[in-house]
C-alpha cells in the first residue's frame, strides 16, 4: 500500500483515489483465481484469454450496482410528461428511461469494449442523486463523497451538492418567493453533513497522510503536466481554439509573419501525445486558466440554484451544468467526460420537452465523438450498429412520448437546423470512416478524421450547454422542500 502512489513500471500508473486503489486491490483476490500471472507488475500487455474474461466479467458484474441504481430512479424518482399508453410496457416512461440508461451506447463502448468500470461508478452517482430526490440527503451525501474518493473527476459538479444541501437540508426553511429564511439555519445539519465528509475522507487518504505521502498522492490525482488537450482533444472550447490557433499559424506561415522552426516546434498538438505544448499564435494556456474559466462558467448556475431552489430537479439541473462546464472548459479533459453530461441529463429527457431536445442532439453528438476510441475495422460496423440503434431508439420513444412526429427536413422534437447539424453528423462518419482513406490523405493528414470529429461535434455541445443553460435560469418555479431526514 506504502507503494502503491509511487509505482511507475508502467506508463499506466495509479492516478485515481485511494477508494479505487482498494477497489482494484479487491479484485486482485479473484483475479488470481483466473490467471496469477496477470498480477505480475512486470508483465505489461499481457492479455492471456483468462485475463480477458476476468475483466470483462468483473465490469459486468461492478455494473448491478448501476443497474440497481437506475431501478431506484425509474420506480421512485421519475415523473414524466406523459404515462404510456395503457398496460404497454415498452411505452411506459420507466421502461425508456431504463432503456435509454441501460443501453448507453458510449457507456457499453467505453465499459464492454474499452474496459473501465465507469457504469458503476455512475451507479453510484445515480444512487446519490436518487436518495436526495428520496429526502435522504445524508445518504445522498454519503454516496457522493464516497464516489468522490472512487474518482476525482466528480470534484466538478460537487458544487451543486454544496449548493443543494447548504440551500434545502442546512437552511430548513424559505420565504414563498423562494428566498432563504436566514434564522432557520440548522446547526445540527451542517455538523450532521461535516462528520459523512470528514469520515470518508478520513477513512480514504487517512493511511496516505499518516505516511507523509498526501504531496505524492495529490501529485498523481492532479497531473497538470500532461497538457490542456488528451491525445484526442475532446470536443470542447478547447477543440475549437486549438484549431483557431492552427489556422492563425498556418495563415501566419505563408505571410512570413511565423518562422517554419516555431510553428514546427510550438504547433504540434496534433501529433497524438499527451504532453505540453505551446500554441503558435494564440496564448498558450495554463491550467489556472481554465480552473477560472471552470468556475466562473459555474457560478450563474449555483447562483440561480440558490436563488430558485426547484428542489431535487433544480438540484439536478444545476449538476448538470457543473458537468457542462468542466467538460468545456475543463483541463485535459477525457472524451468519455462527455457521459457525465448525457447520463444525468437522461434523467429530465423524459419530462419536459425543452429538456428532451436537449437531449437528443447532445447524446447523438457526444455519443459520436467517442468513436476514435474504437478505430480499428473490425470494430467500425460494431460501433455504427450499436450507435444507430440507441439513436433511432431515443428519437421514437423519447418523441412519442411527446407526441411530435417529425416533419419536412426535421426530425422529432428538433428544429430544422438542429436536424441538419444532426444529419451532418452521418456525413462526417461517412467521409472519416471512409472517403478520407479513399482519397488517399490517410498516409499524409492522418490527423484530420480526429481533427474534424472533435470541432464539429464541439459546435454541437457548446450549443447544448448554451441551450440548457438558457432553459434553467429562465426556469424560477420554486418547488417546496421534500420532506428532510
């Protein structure tokens, strides 16, 4: 345990909370019943067939927790626009809720094909959500600040946990315009809420700070040296200024205005590492940059929040916006960060209209962006199946559910420029997939399939995330407190 942070054999070093470097110490038990030799830190790539199932059993199995998290919603939680259709059951709002969440199409990649266990980590977060819908808001509390020891990348929409808890569980009580009663703070609560954090916290890095190893801990969770963009940017404002900045370099090199040696040394993001870099002509951006841009993206958010409480769902869509805005703003953000948005957001789809359309084009676009994770050919046909059948499936149910048939150059629920950034998104598969090789500009811009997918997909989440934006601070129905514990 005493190693665990400072092992590096691999290039694939322990980079997440304590919880999980226990959670993985776990599974090493029952792995080596299915092959010993996979526990050998030596032994990198190894895939012995033992090995391939033992990680694919254990993600499927870690996934009951989400299973059973997705259960609580749809039977305690959801309160849809519309009932289905008489004792039909694949017309019931809870059975498309399940659907939609169950057959996540970027979590069945990125978890069954990909291998991580994100599904129960997202089990998880669904269950805290379903416990502060329920009232429980210590379990909720509880849940999360478990899973925030699990994964840190959950830091993110911690502030509307803040914001939610101080706002409806500490502050007991509000005015009927929604403003809060300031002598109705309850001491008892907040000591209540301190003791669930200080106790996780305590029980997760409690060994590591006893051994002096806090700095190297954090150093690892937090590696700012691996630059502001993965090896496939993820598409967010930073997809978009990288490419502002490519074309300023190359307009800059045919008018002599930029050296070849500086655009060569300082413009090469699109090389495939994870590293620094520097942009050519646009500043270069430092982490502190975008933790500022991060927080000020997220302050109208918890401000509306405290200000129009809504409840759970006010909660719920304030969570939502913290996930937005670490996603488009965030440092080195992971494509599959994109999932953090559309699952929670999966949660309201169902409920209003406004909120449904949202939703559609943001998971058909951030569903897209996850396909270079799957970039070899045999898995090309696997990935647009599986793609196209949880799209058509979220359009005719979700649409139906609404009773808003498509129309002339439109599809459901969509307005006519929604639809043909939708459908552009077919042709983009089609010219990446294939006409880019067909050309034959694979061997000389190999680069531009990625390029493309995370710009033009980066338009469509930056439009969703304005949109939901829009939606909730024009949103001020305040809902009475649900019943505190």
């Amino acid at each position: 345990m005493n190693r665990w942070y400072y092992e590096k054999t691999s290039e694939w070093t322990l980079d997440y909370p304590p919880f999980f470097a226990l959670f993985e110490f776990v599974l090493s038990h029952f792995a080596r019943v299915f092959d010993p030799d996979m526990l050998i830190v030596k032994n990198l790539n190894y895939a012995s067939p033992a090995t391939v199932v033992f990680q694919r059993l254990s993600v499927i199995v870690t996934d009951f927790v989400y299973i059973f998290a997705v259960k609580e919603f749809c039977f305690h939680c959801l309160k849809p626009a519309r009932r289905g259709s008489g004792s039909d059951v694949f017309t019931h709002p809870s059975f498309i809720l399940a659907v939609l969440l169950m057959g996540n199409f970027g979590l069945l990649i990125v978890d069954h094909i990909h291998f991580q266990y994100n599904g129960f980590l997202f089990g998880v977060m669904l269950l805290s959500i379903v416990r502060i819908y329920q009232g429980r808001n210590l379990e909720g509390a509880l849940y999360f600040a478990t899973l925030l020891n699990f994964k840190h990348i959950y830091v993110y929409i911690a502030p509307a946990y803040f914001m939610y808890l101080l706002r409806n569980y500490c502050f007991k009580s509000s005015k009927k315009d929604g403003s809060v009663i300031w002598t109705s703070f309850s001491f008892l609560h907040f000591a209540r809420l301190g003791t669930i954090v200080v106790l996780i916290f305590g029980l997760s890095f409690g060994p590591y700070i006893s051994m002096g190893q806090l700095p190297q801990v954090l150093s690892r969770l937090f590696p700012f040296k691996r630059g502001l963009c993965h090896a496939y940017w993820a598409p967010n404002f930073w997809a978009l200024y990288n490419v502002a900045d490519k074309a300023a370099s190359i307009k800059g090199l045919h008018s002599g205005f930029l050296s070849q040696s500086n655009h060569t040394n300082q413009a090469s993001m699109t090389g495939g590492l994870v590293q620094e870099f520097q942009h050519a002509v646009l500043p270069s951006i430092a982490p502190v940059v975008t933790l500022i841009l991060t927080v000020l993206s997220i302050i109208p958010a918890v401000v509306h929040h405290w200000r129009y409480p809504n409840g759970p769902r006010g909660f719920l869509r304030c969570l939502i916006l913290c996930a937005f805005a670490s996603f488009v703003f965030g440092w080195h953000v992971h494509e599959k960060a994109i999932l953090m948005i559309i699952i929670p957001l999966s949660l309201l789809a169902l409920e209003k209209k406004r909120d449904a359309q949202v939703f559609l084009v943001l998971s058909t676009t951030g569903h897209l962006s996850l396909f270079p994770l799957l970039f070899t050919q045999a898995e090309t046909p696997i990935k647009i199946c599986l793609m196209l059948m949880y799209t058509i499936y979220a359009f005719i149910t979700v649409s139906g559910l609404f009773r808003i048939p498509s129309g002339r150059l439109r599809l459901p629920l969509l307005t006519k420029l929604e639809s043909l950034y939708v459908i552009g998104l077919l042709a983009l598969e089609i010219y990446c997939s294939l006409l880019h090789s067909v050309l034959g500009l694979q061997q000389f811009y190999p680069f531009i399939p990625l390029l493309l997918t995370s710009v033009y997909c980066a338009v469509g989440v930056i439009y969703c995330w304005l949109m939901f934006y829009w939606l909730t601070l024009t949103e001020k129905y305040v809902e009475s407190n649900v019943k505190l514990e």
